[in-house]
C-alpha cells in the first residue's frame, strides 16, 4: 500500500476556515490535524468506531491528547488548496505522536504535533496502545514518511 493514500491528505481552505481578518482561524489548525489523524487510520483501515468512542460505546482504550504544539509559516485564506503530511511514530508501548506538515501550493504554511496517550478508559490509568494503532504506527515507520511537500 502506498504510503500517500493514508499519510498525505489534502484540502482546500473554506470560508469557514477562516476569521473576520479572512485568515484561518488559529483553531483550525489544531482542527484539521485530528480531522487529519482520524481520516489516516480510516485509509489505513481501522475504522473509527475501533477508536472513538460513539454513543452508549465505552471503548477499552482511550487515546487522548496530552500534548500540541502548532507554528503558523504563513498565512491562508479560502480557497487555498492545502496538503496535509502526517509522520506518526511510536515513543513507547503507550505513547505515541503525529507531526503534520501543512503546505500550500507547495509552499510550507504550518506545522503542527499531537501526542497521545493511551488509558483505560474506565480506571484512567496507562495501558498499552491498541493493536491497530500499533500496526498503522509501524506501516508508517516501515514506509519513511511521505516524500517532501
């Protein structure tokens, strides 16, 4: 499988994207990484309902954010098309993080991390990350990273 089908994603800033000064919102930036963490995992072949939790649905682990960071190289407006790489890589069997890579037109246009932590979701405590996760984890370790934006 072609790493590009699930670890470059792209898509076009909208209107609602953006603020009153016509530039994105500071918030979407953190927005579209998880957007773009969920729709990896679903290429890959994990379902979401394997790692979201839906209603009624207490999943056995939880994988929350415990850390972001984002910097913004540039501004964007609506209409700019946007490609999104994403580098997941495993810190330990209950760690693990996604850096993003934002471009536009392939310029770089921001960068951005999430790490997240795997919990049982009903005692709170770590536990080890979920198989499926590991094995997207690897798939992507094994494959390099995407080429340059």
């Amino acid at each position: 499988m072609n790493p590009d089908t699930w670890l470059l994603l792209c898509r076009t800033v909208r209107f609602g994207d953006t603020d009153a000064a016509g530039v994105m919102h500071v918030p979407q930036l953190l927005h579209w990484c998880h957007e773009a963490y969920e729709e990896s995992l679903e290429r890959f072949g994990i379902p979401p309902a394997d790692i979201f939790p839906g209603p009624g649905v207490c999943l056995e682990v939880a994988l929350p954010i415990v850390h972001c960071n984002a910097d913004f190289l540039r501004p964007l407006v609506c209409g700019d098309p946007l490609a999104i790489a994403l580098e997941p890589r495993r810190l330990n069997p209950g760690c693990f993080e996604v850096s993003y890579r934002f471009s536009s037109d392939g310029a770089p246009a921001a960068t951005a991390l999430t790490r997240h932590l795997a919990i049982s979701s009903q005692e709170r405590v770590r536990r080890e990350l979920p198989a499926s996760i590991n094995r997207w984890l690897e798939a992507s370790s094994l494959q390099g990273g995407v080429k340059p934006l």
